[in-house]
C-alpha cells in the first residue's frame, strides 16, 4: 500500500503511542523504506492488552479531506508465535501485531530514534515530552512497564532500566511538576528507574485508572482498589 507523506495520527493514538515507545513499542523502517512502522509485542497473559492495542490502531489515522480512509494495519489479528526464554530455555507463547509503513510515525521517530538506527534512543534535547506526556501516555508507559512489587503497599515502579540516569530525572521532575505526582529516581541491578510513592497513589489513579481498568489482566500490576 502507498503512503502518504502527510498521513497523521488521531491525537488519542499519537499519545497512546508516546506511551508505548517509552515502554515496550518501538519503531522499525526497513533499509529501502522512507517511514517506519509501530510493532508491539507480549506475552501470552497479555493477549488482551495486545488486542486492544490492535484494535486502536486498525483506523488510527486521522481522515484527511475526502480521501479514501486507510487501515493503518493489514493483519486481520495479532500473531501468536513461540520463543525460547533466556533463562532456562523455556518455550511460551507471544502475541504481536505490526502497522503497515506510515509517514505518521515521523514524530515520535525524530525523539526516540533519534541516531536514526534499528535501536531506540532518545533524543538530546528530550524537553519535548513535558508536553507530550499526557495522562494517557502515563496510563499506557504504565501498562507497559509499571510494576506493583510490594501488594501490601501502594508504592509503584517505573521500570527505566533503557534511560540514561539524567533522563530518568527529567522524567521523574514532568511526572512531579505536571501532575503533581511524587516520584524519585531509584537503582535496580544498577541501572535507574522511576518509583512513585504511595503517598500520590490517589493523584496516579485519578490519572490513569480509566485507561488500565479497560485491560484485566493490569489488575496484577495495579492496585485497583
């Protein structure tokens, strides 16, 4: 299918999609291409996070003028493929699902691949995402890579591991100063991630439940009540 240089993301997908590239997502543009695709992969207990992904990006374009409305996907479902852990070689079940090459990623492309190779990495200046960071972003960064390690307590984690630790506090100061939110950079196997206290518990549900509360398998990674 030919791509339109001037295709566009609807503005809830463009801050789903920031989310994602913070978390899992990430961009691919194969060598003879001029534009990338958003490929999202997880395991099987998150089969119905990846179908309701898959499902937000189907006709996630902005419609433009009169012109012919383009599925931004061509699967008809996510696929199911085997892989091998890293540890003890156990085989388990994935589920997936790419876009087609579209001109509407040049964005989110221009921050997180930012040497313009295979592998993410943020841009220098990353002020940007002061603006870009929404409460959907949050919700969807959260899904991707939050964790709820004590379900004694409402303490949560931010998993930055990726960032560099001067990113990790700028991060953490737009989650505080935008929101309000009470977050420190913390150490886990020596690289840096974002812990939230439980004290903005209230502030971080108000933000992002209505987004997680959608996915029921996030019940494990959120504390709902």
């Amino acid at each position: 299918m030919t791509t339109n240089a001037n295709e566009i993301l609807k503005s809830e997908l463009f801050e789903i999609t920031t989310g994602l590239l913070l978390g899992d997502g990430n961009l691919q543009k194969p060598k003879t291409c001029k534009y990338y695709r958003f490929r999202f992969a997880q395991n099987e207990l998150r089969q119905d996070y990846v179908n309701h992904l898959f499902n937000k990006y189907c006709y996630g374009l902005k419609q433009i003028n009169n012109n012919e409305k383009k599925p931004l996907i061509n699967q008809l479902k996510p696929r199911l493929y085997r892989y091998s852990t890293k540890v003890n070689n156990l085989l388990k079940n994935s589920y997936s699902f790419e876009t087609r090459i579209s001109s509407s990623f040049n964005k989110h492309a221009e921050i997180f691949y930012s040497d313009k190779s295979s592998k993410k990495k943020l841009c220098e200046d990353i002020t940007c995402l002061y603006n870009l960071i929404t409460p959907i972003s949050l919700a969807y960064w959260y899904m991707d890579d939050g964790s709820w390690p004590n379900k004694k307590a409402k303490s949560l984690i931010l998993c930055t591991h990726a960032y560099k630790k001067e990113q990790v506090e700028y991060l953490s100061e737009i989650l505080n100063n935008k929101f309000g939110l009470k977050t420190n950079l913390g150490i886990n196997k020596k690289q840096p991630i974002l812990r939230i206290s439980a004290k903005s518990y209230n502030i971080l549900k108000e933000l992002i439940f209505y987004t997680i509360k959608e996915i029921p398998s996030m019940k494990s990674k959120f504390p709902f009540n």
